[in-house]
C-alpha cells in the first residue's frame, strides 16, 4: 500500500490542482460507491486497489458518455468535413487521469477518493496500459486524436483492437524475455463494443469477367469486423470523439458449410484461425517483416474502415436528400483520409475498388476523388522499414487489388513516359511495381501517387523524403496539384509529475536502436545485454561509488515516459544525421525540461532552431559531412585506431571485460562496428564525447545558474513542439478544415438547435 499523504501534501496538490466544489465532490463519492456496489459488486471489506480503480474509472466515464452522444449528434447535424486517422498503432498509454483532466474533474475526484481513505495514484497505478504501438509512430497517432478533439475536429481514429498489445518485457540474468501483453484480462471500462455495428471484410477468392465489362471479386472468404468504440475527449471543450477499433470475428457459418456433421466440432475450433487476425500487434519498429497475417490485418483494417466511412457519407442528414451526394462528386469535399505511414496504403486501392466495382463510377473520375481524398505521412527513409509486398501474396490474398494496383500503375508510367520520353531506367524507378525474385509492390510509391499530399514528420526529414522520392513531376500532371506541406509536424505527449535532480546514467538505446534494424532480434537482444552487462561492472565498482549507475528501465512505455522524462536533466539524440526522421522524445524531454546533446538530425534541427544552437549541445556529423565521409568511404577502423578510449572501449567489448564467463559473447557486435556498421557511429564518436565534456562542466561547476537559464530557454521555445499546433497545420493544409472554438453544450444543458 502506498504511503497516505500527510496534510501539508494534500494542501500542496490543492494549491496546484485547485479547490473542487463540495457538491462535485460529494457526487463523485456517491457515484464511486454506486459503482463499487452494483458495476463490481463489492463492499469496502472485499475490495481491491483494482475495484477501487474500476469503480473510479466508471464513475469518470458516466462524465464522457453525454458529451460523447451530444457530439456525435451535433456532427450529424451540422455535417462537416470529417477527418479519418488510419493507423495500424494507436499507442494510448493509460485513460483514466487524462480523461479527468480534460473533463475538468481531477480536483474532484482528488478531494473524494481522498475522502474515502484511499491514494488516488495507487488506484491510477493499477490501470493497465493501452499498448497498442511500437513507439514514436503509434503515439504519434494517439497525440493527435487527443488535439483533434481539442482543436474540435469531426475526427475519428480508426484501427485494430490487437487483444495482445506490445509485449511486455522482462530483464532476467542481463536478457531480454518477452510476455505476453494481456491488457484486457481484466476488461476495458473505456471501450463500447458495438456488435450491431459489424462489417464484412473478403479475402482470398478471384476475379471474374463481369458480361458487359467490369469485373467481380468472387469465391471470397468472409471474415466480420466488430467496432469497439473508445472516448476521445478534448481539453475541456465538451468535445468527444470517437476512435474505432476493429476486432476480428468468425461468421457463425464459418467453415461449416465446407464439412460433413461430423467436422462440427473441428469447424468451430477452427474460428481461432480467422480471429486471429486481430489478435497481436506485430513489435517491429522501422522493420518491414513481410508475413501474411500482417498484410491480413492491413486490409481488414481499410477494408471496414472505408465501408463505415462510406455508409457515414451516404447516411449523411444532407446527403439523403442531395442527389448530388450518392454521384460521389462531394466526397472529397465531406471526407479527409490520412494515412499514417503506408501500413494502411490499401486504403487506395481499395476505395478505387469500391468506386470502380461497387459505385460504378469510371475509372479517371474515381481516380480524382480518391487523390484528393487520400494524404499520406512517411515515417521513414531506412531501405529496411519500407513495405515492399510480393506480388504473389497480393495474386492470392487480394486478387481485385492487384489489378487494381497494375492498372494505376500503368497510367503512372504512361504518364512518365510522356514526360520524359525514352528515359527507361526512370520508369523503373518510379514504377509501383519492382522487377526482382519475387516481384514485389512499393506501398511508398502507390501511397505517394494516390494522395494530393505528401509530408514527412520533421523538415529535415521531409526534404530528404522529397529528395529520395523524385516525384516532383506531379506538380504537372497530378489531377489535385501536388502539396508538399513543410514539414514542422511533431507529436508532443504531454507528460507530468514532478521535476527532480537524476542521481542515475540512464542508458540510451539509440545506438542500439540503430543496430536493430541492420541484424534484427539477435543483435537488438545483445544489444540490451551488453547494457545490462556494462552497468552489472559501473554498479558494483567500488571506485564509482554512488557517483554514477547506469540503469537499463525495463518495460519502457507510456505510463513509465511519464515519470521518466519529467525527471530526466539530459536528453540524449544521438541518431547519425539522416537516419531519425523527427524523434518525438527529444521534444517531450526540451518541454520538460532536460537539455539536449544531440546531433543535427530530425526534430533536434528545429529544436536548435527555435531555441538557439547555443542553448542545445550539439555535436557530429551533419547531413552534408555524412554524404561526404560516404563518397570517400567509411573505415571504422580508422577512428579505432586513431582513438585511444575508443579503441580501449571497443576492446573491453570484445574481451569479455563486461562479460568474463563467455568472452566472446559480443564478438558479433564489435565485428559489425568495426567492419560493416551503416550508421558509422565512431565517425561521431570524439565528438560525442568532447561534447560530453561540456555538458558535465556546465552542470557541475560553480555557476548552477547556467544550467537553469538554459533550461527555461529551451521549454520558453518549446512551443511549436505542440501536437495541437501540429494538427492546426494538417487542418488546414492538408485536410481543408477549419479548427473550430465551438464549445459543443454539456448534458445538463438544453440541446443545440441545428443550423439549417
Ligand atoms: C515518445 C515515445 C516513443 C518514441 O520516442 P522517440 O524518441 O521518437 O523514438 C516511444 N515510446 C514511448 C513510450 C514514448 O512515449
């Protein structure tokens, strides 16, 4: 049981928190003994800290649930252009203190649950994290929808309800061991499932002439998407959006019309098969890891999103009675789709597929709507991390969309060819299609050609994507023109707690991170014992004393960056120029008040920008020295010969120094320092360090002022780092919607009249 606060404490979270009403209070108290009572069906002598949690966590949510209908109404009848976010990764983290914050309740249910004798942290302790993402690409998604309510966009997320999240991992004897993440076990207050709601979602079968020209996709099999609908409020505008998750379900005649009476038992067990497309998150950050489950779940996550999007537009109050409406002429007017790099790039092929087939629109108009429909954010540049699908998964998973993809492939080169007539070796670059063993299909180049807007996540990055992508002929000959919005788009997680002086070396991963994607899994989980292994040595060095440890955090996620970096004094960036695209925990860290040492790479580049270099430590490489150190050649071996710490360190890698009982343990690794490291990472090393230097001076020495001021400098410039400012420049350059202050009316109320 956590420590109860002693009053002087509980006076300072009010004076921080606010003073809460006695009325609210004494109806928070009511509510949570309801709950406890008839929702979890205990009394105070059985409870645990997770009722205690459950009852809270009801108690908020009955606060959301009128906001959320009024909002939803209130979209119907005023029908705006709605915003859809399609993302494989909805990285949530926990819901109950944001929900509280944003509905203006956390003073409230501060003073009432202390009231009942109980720690409000220790129940908030006991929720269980939303992990549904990787990292930077995930939470990036759930940033947004948070600022998209915010800002009161008629937005909504649309993704997987994954059963099993990002596994949790356990440190044992220095190793990493991965569990399973079993986040519903104990159920999910804040989601609603919708089974009334359910959607059909086809795959596998084959395409047949239709007489009189067009084609069907028949003999598919069938597999149902089930909504779960979870809360998205926004800071205490009334604002609550949706985001909508897909589950997979079998059909009840699953199988069984294949088998004899028989095969009954056989055919139901069989079920788990099709549910388990929505079962695990795939944990691959920036690799392309190309299974067929995964391509499964990137259609059936398109696949219902678009029929909901669809049926949303047709059903529209307006559009029932505008004939204009059901023509499709309006859609990209009333439907904005943004895709969150191209793990849901079939959103292309498959609103086509609905144009085209279904809708019976020709091809060049159904083209039109779905370019101007359809927007597209690149999350990376690394070879490694681009989807790149056989053409034979598609023949058999996704017959329609294959053609569908050689056919707007075909107009794509017909129009390059035009352009730059005879220039061969650039249809084969720019083609959907790359020739090879097997044939695979480029989802950046089929997401770059099928949106009116392209972005990368940092400016640095976004040139560098315009650069490698050499697509700039579209200005000419795209139907909606070609937008290149700048970059200056970042996520910004707003993290809290309190500000305390690290006495811990936390261990950054960066390098490591790099290493993962070149030898994957082996080399990642060697990585991270060659961390645990370095810290087992400082640790336990009675010469270091106290002075420093160097702590590997296991199970790093939402909930543990939230205590993490509120109280980190150091942030480290250390990405070789041109590989990190933005980073978004280097903005997290400069808003909460740590300094940087970085290199001049993704976000850190307008970090210094807005804050001034010299309030930043940066060292390295820039882009401009990596291309060079290229055309010359990258020798590792050069800088280890050159630098004696460096070459000390490599070293002591290498002959089981870290390691006595297998010395050999990292050989693998230093082999590919020395002799095939892509990132070049001791090309950056002497000034790393000298760098280092400079920082430990400013941060020991007699001048304590120094530090601070250049603290205050950096959170004081931290502002365009908002995801809310973010989202204010999607609004209007890329979706074409007006952020609106309409403060939707609460429950208690009288309803809004609509407009018309
Ligand atoms: C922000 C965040 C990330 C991404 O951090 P980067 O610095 O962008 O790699 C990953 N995990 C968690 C839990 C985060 O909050």
């Amino acid at each position: 049981m956590a420590v109860p606060l002693t009053d002087q404490e509980r006076r300072k979270q009010i004076s921080v928190r606010g003073i809460a009403g006695l009325g609210d209070v004494a109806e928070v108290k009511s509510s949570f003994n309801r709950h406890l009572h008839f929702t979890l069906v205990k009394d105070r002598n059985v409870a645990t800290p997770r009722d205690y949690y459950f009852a809270l966590a009801h108690t908020v949510r009955d606060h959301l649930v009128g906001r959320w209908i009024r909002t939803q109404q209130y979209y119907y009848e005023k029908d705006p252009k709605r915003v859809y976010y399609l993302s494989l990764e909805f990285y949530m983290g926990r819901t109950l203190q944001n929900t509280m914050i944003n509905l203006g309740l956390q003073t409230a249910c501060d003073e009432a649950i202390y009231q009942l004798g109980l720690d409000i942290e220790e129940l908030e302790e006991m929720e269980e994290d939303a992990g549904l993402g990787n990292g930077g690409l995930g939470r990036l998604a759930a940033c947004f929808l948070d600022s998209m309510a915010t800002l009161g966009l008629a937005a909504y997320g649309y993704g997987i309800r994954y059963e099993f999240g990002i596994f949790n991992q356990k440190i044992r004897n220095g190793w990493q061991l991965e569990e399973a993440d079993d986040w519903l076990r104990y159920g999910n207050p804040w989601e609603k499932a919708r089974p009334e709601y359910m959607l059909p979602v086809h795959f596998y079968g084959r395409v047949e002439k239709r007489e009189g020209g067009g084609v069907d996709w028949v003999d598919t099999q069938v597999i149902l998407a089930m909504p779960y609908d979870t809360p998205v409020p926004g800071y205490r505008n009334n604002t609550v959006n949706t985001m909508r998750l897909w589950s997979a379900k079998a059909p009840d005649d699953f199988k069984l019309h294949n088998f004899n009476v028989g095969d009954y038992i056989e055919a139901v067990l069989d079920r788990n098969l099709a549910e388990n497309i929505s079962r695990v998150l795939y944990p691959n950050d920036n690799f392309f890891e190309g299974k067929e489950l995964r391509l499964k779940q990137e259609y059936f996550v398109v696949a219902a999103t678009l029929q909901d999007i669809i049926r949303r537009f047709k059903s529209s109050k307006f559009g029932c009675r505008d004939p204009v409406r059901t023509s499709f002429d309006t859609f990209p007017k009333k439907v904005a789709i943004q895709l969150n790099d191209t793990h849901p790039a079939l959103a292309i092929p498959e609103l086509m597929r609905i144009l085209v087939d279904v809708e019976k629109l020709d091809w060049e108009k159904a083209w039109d709507i779905t370019c101007r429909t359809c927007s597209y954010t690149n999350h990376t540049v690394l070879p490694e991390a681009l989807e790149r699908w056989p053409v034979y998964m598609f023949e058999k998973l996704l017959p329609r969309h294959l053609l569908i993809i050689y056919d707007i492939n075909q107009r794509h080169l017909d129009r390059i060819a035009a352009l730059f007539p005879g220039d061969v070796d650039r249809l084969r670059r720019m083609s959907l299609i790359e020739e090879g063993d097997p044939k695979r299909i480029n989802m950046a180049h089929l997401c770059v050609v099928g949106s009116h807007a392209v972005n990368g996540v940092a400016q640095i990055h976004t040139d560098i994507v315009k650069e490698t992508c050499n697509f700039c002929y579209f200005s000419q000959t795209h139907p909606a023109g070609w937008i290149w919005p700048p970059g200056r788009l970042f996520d910004t997680c707003v993290v809290v707690g309190e500000h305390a002086a690290v006495a811990v070396a936390l261990d950054d991963v960066t390098w490591g991170l790099s290493l993962i994607q070149v030898l994957c899994y082996h080399m990642a989980k060697l990585i991270i014992k060659l961390i645990t292994s370095v810290g087992h040595v400082i640790n336990n060095d009675p010469a270091v004393g106290n002075r420093l440890k160097l702590i590997y955090l296991e199970n790093y996620r939402v909930s543990l960056a939230e205590r993490v970096i509120p109280a980190a004094d150091l942030s480290e960036q250390i990405s070789t120029a041109g590989t990190e695209a933005s980073g978004t925990g280097n903005m997290k860290f400069m808003l909460n008040g740590a300094l940087t040492i970085g290199t001049m790479d993704g976000a850190t580049v307008e970090m210094a920008q807005e804050a001034g270099e010299e309030n930043l430590f940066i060292f390295g490489m820039r882009v401009s020295d990596v291309e060079e150190v290229d055309k010359k050649g990258y020798d590792a071996r050069e800088f280890y010969e050159r630098l004696p710490e460096l070459k000390l360190a490599v070293d002591q890698i290498q002959n089981g120094f870290f390691n006595p009982e297998k010395p050999d343990l990292f050989k693998d690794l230093v082999d590919m320092l020395l002799n095939h490291d892509r990132f070049k990472v001791f090309a950056d090393f002497e000034s790393y360090v000298s760098c280092q230097d400079r920082v430990s001076l400013l941060f020991q020495v007699k001048n304590p002022r120094a530090w601070t001021q250049m603290v205050i400098r950096n959170i004081a410039s931290s502002g365009k780092f908002s995801s809310d400012r973010t989202i204010r420049q999607y609004a209007t350059e890329i979706w074409g919607v007006e952020p609106s202050d309409v403060t939707i009316p609460p429950p208690n109320e009288p309803p809004f009249k609509a407009q018309d």
